[in-house]
C-alpha cells in the first residue's frame, strides 16, 4: 500500500483566501482583479510542482460607474439599491422611467400574451430565466427595462447576477437590475406605480482565463481526472465562499498530490467567468472536446464549499459505484454528504457532464434555499470555516489519488441513459450547443 497524501493545512488555506478576498477583491470576469486571482493560483500551483499554463478567451467585462434606482411610492419618488445583470446594458446615463408592472414569473410565463409588460419597468419574480423560449417573449414584449427579485429567500440587499451570455448573444437584452425582496415586497404593498432607473455602464470586450495545472501520471493511455474550480466572482462581492473557498481547496490539493505516484494524469483547473455561466468551463470543453470526450475519467469540482455552519452537498451525474466510493472517502474522515443526482446546469461540472464525463459538483448549504450570503457584499472569510475546508479537502485528496492509482479503474466512463436528453437540452438551451459564443 502506497503511502497516501500528506495533511491538508487549514493555515495555508487561510493564508490564500487572504490574498484572493483581501488582498485582490473583487475579481469580476475580465477584470484586472479576475487575472490577478489567476496569476496568483498559477505561481502556487507552479511552486506546488504542477506543469501550470493560462488559457485565455474572450467575454465581456461589467463595466459599472454607477446604477440608480427611485421607485414612486405613495406619490413620492424613493432611492433603492440596485445591481445590474451582467451582460446586460446600461441607459447611457439617461433616466429611464416607466409605469411599474409585477410579473409572478414561475406561473405568468403561461400566459398566452406578454403585452402588458410593453413599454413597462418590470418586477420580475424569479431571479432566473428558465428557458430560452420564456426569455425570448419576455424581450419580444419590449419591456422598457427589468427589476428581477431572488425570490429563493426575503433578502433586504439586491444580490448580484447575469443574464446568460448566449441569450444576449441570440436574443438581446434590456436594462435588467436586481432589487431587494423586501424593497419589491414593499413597493407592491405600498401600491408603487412607476419607477425609473440611470445607469452609467458598458459591457466591454475583455479576456478571461482558465488556469491548467497538471499533475502528470506514468501511463499516457489511462487517461485524466479532472479537479475543478472557479476564481471569479459576482459584481460587489469577494466571493469567499463563490468561490474562493474552492480554488484554496485546489491549491492545497495540487502540493499533497504532487508528490504521489499515479498512473493517470490529474489536471486541476481554476475557472475563469463562472459567474457569466460557467464559460470558462463551456470554453475548455468545447476547445478540447475531443480529449476531454476521450481521456476524461471523472471530475470533482469545488464550488461554495466552506459555511463556517451547514451541510456538504454533493450533486453529479455518472454510475452508482463514483457515488459510493466518495462517499466511503469521506466517511473516513468521520464526515457525511447529502447526495443528489439532479442535472444541474449552473455549475462547471456540467459541461464536463456534457462531454460524456461522469462527476460531481462539491459544496456547502447553511439554509435551505442554499447560503443567505450568497452573491452580497458580506461574504467574506468570517463567513468560513477553513478547518472545515481542510478536513473535507483531505477527503477528497484521498479520492483523487485513488483513483489516479487504480487499476483497474473502479467505476465505468458512464452518464445515466436517462439523463443524456436532458444534459443536451440544457446545453443547447443555456449555453448555445457546441458552436459556443
């Protein structure tokens, strides 16, 4: 029996979550605080002894010098904070203003005509667009511009978000700003009737990057594991836990890895502009589709892994025997997972998912619409527990050299029949296929 991968240290991995939310911040896809993040994993990984490279592509960057939102209230105009959507546009620093129109969105999409929304600011409740057709007739409806509401839980701060790049890209977009619960609750309480909204903004073309990290094995034929994270994060927030608490589980990972011997290639990847909807991920698929499709074993990927209170999740798609050996992992460690098998497309496991390669998606809840810090300006490092990070990475590290050691391989390169259709809809709905941006 080899000898198995050195202690995690919950230090180091507090020591990088210093640098990525305190020293560099913000790290918005395309943004200088978004490569700085990825030269910072690329030196560690490259001192952790892993062959590191960038692989830039383009996006657009959220460029924001300033968003204002007043609503009228019982006839009188009232400031509200406010947070516009990724790749949508700004109003060129003119005012916009329009009659207020509520629009109930898990139920009024069944509505045989949107033409009341014409013309409107609407108050979109759902903070997501669950299909292309729906996004298609709402722009049809030509809305004068959105307020979209997280309806997952009644926060009193406007959440950060995106619209889908690829709905952009095929669709268009409006002014679309994300508001408070508390603030819609009121305005429909109060009777509002009309809102208006100046945003000075841009949506300018940039360069985000995928940082590649391999961890070379002895056998160029059995093929690669995949470990994945992302190192940006939403306008407005340090990401602490999205998804910084990731990518120092990664770096921890790469040292304690390093020096095992292994049979298969362990690649770990930081995504870049995960929160534009996993492109970075969709990016490295699609450009190295044919090995992925061919060498791809498994994928473990971190995500919103580190509530200092909460559960671990584990979420994936591939054979029953992946799942039981994860969980045996960890049960090693005296630790538990809540294990689900749903098709989730919002996360960087799921193009790999797409591309035939079974996996898992890794993180943490701490309520049970997910975090209640999640996407806002106070998800920062007190939020976590890094030695909670430490303990679930020393289960994981013992997952991944398993499995680059074993031989045979223990569990087969399989997707549920039953989920191929969905995987592929999802894709070509969210993402745009494989043609891509």
């Amino acid at each position: 029996m080899g000898k198995g991968p050195e202690t995690i240290r919950a230090a180091a991995i507090e020591g990088h979550l210093r640098v990525l939310t305190e020293r560099i911040g913000i790290r918005l896809a395309g943004s200088e605080g978004e490569q700085q993040a990825a030269t910072y994993i690329a030196n560690e990984f490259a001192e952790a002894g892993a062959l590191a490279c960038e692989e830039p592509f383009p996006v657009f960057e959220r460029a924001v010098e300033s968003e204002d939102l007043e609503v009228c209230v019982e006839g009188a105009w009232r400031s509200y904070p406010c947070s516009l959507f990724s790749s949508t546009p700004g109003t060129r620093g003119e005012w916009l203003q329009a009659p207020l129109a509520f629009f109930d969105a898990p139920t009024d999409y069944q509505l045989p005509s949107l033409e009341h929304l014409r013309g409107k600011a609407v108050v979109h409740l759902g903070c997501h667009i669950e299909s292309r057709e729906c996004y298609r007739r709402l722009l049809a409806a030509e809305p004068l511009f959105l307020l979209f509401v997280d309806v997952r839980y009644p926060g009193t701060v406007p959440l950060a978000d995106g619209m889908f790049p690829s709905y952009v890209r095929d669709i268009g977009a409006r002014p679309t700003l994300n508001v408070a619960y508390m603030d819609a609750w009121e305005w429909k309480r109060r009777g509002a009737d009309a809102a208006r909204v100046r945003i000075v903004a841009e949506r300018r073309p940039s360069t985000s990057q995928n940082v590649v990290a391999d961890l070379p094995g002895n056998d160029a034929e059995a093929g690669t594991i995949y470990c994945g994270a992302h190192h940006d994060t939403q306008a407005g927030t340090v990401g602490a836990d999205d998804n910084a608490s990731g990518v120092v589980t990664l770096l921890e990972l790469a040292r304690v890895l390093a020096p095992l011997p292994r049979k298969r290639t362990i690649r770990l990847i930081s995504f870049g502009a995960e929160e534009q909807l996993s492109v970075g991920s969709a990016h490295y698929v699609r450009v190295h589709r044919d090995t992925v499709a061919q060498e791809g074993r498994f994928l473990f990927n971190f995500d919103s892994c580190g509530s200092l209170m909460g559960w671990n999740l584990l979420n994936g798609n591939g054979p029953e025997a992946m799942f039981d050996g994860i969980r045996a992992a960890f049960a090693a460690h005296g630790l538990t997972l809540n294990i689900g098998t749903e098709i989730i497309p919002y996360t960087d496991q799921f193009p790999f998912a797409v591309a035939g390669v079974p996996g898992v998606w890794f993180g943490r809840a701490n309520c049970t619409a997910g975090r209640f810090f999640h996407h806002r300006s106070d998800e920062t490092m007190e939020r976590l527990s890094c030695e909670l990070l430490a303990r679930n990475a020393q289960a994981v590290a013992d997952v991944l050299a398993g499995l680059a050691a074993a031989d045979p391989f223990p569990f087969p390169r399989t997707i549920p029949e039953h989920q191929r259709a969905g995987l592929e809809a999802f894709w070509e709905d969210l993402y745009g296929g494989w043609r891509g941006l």
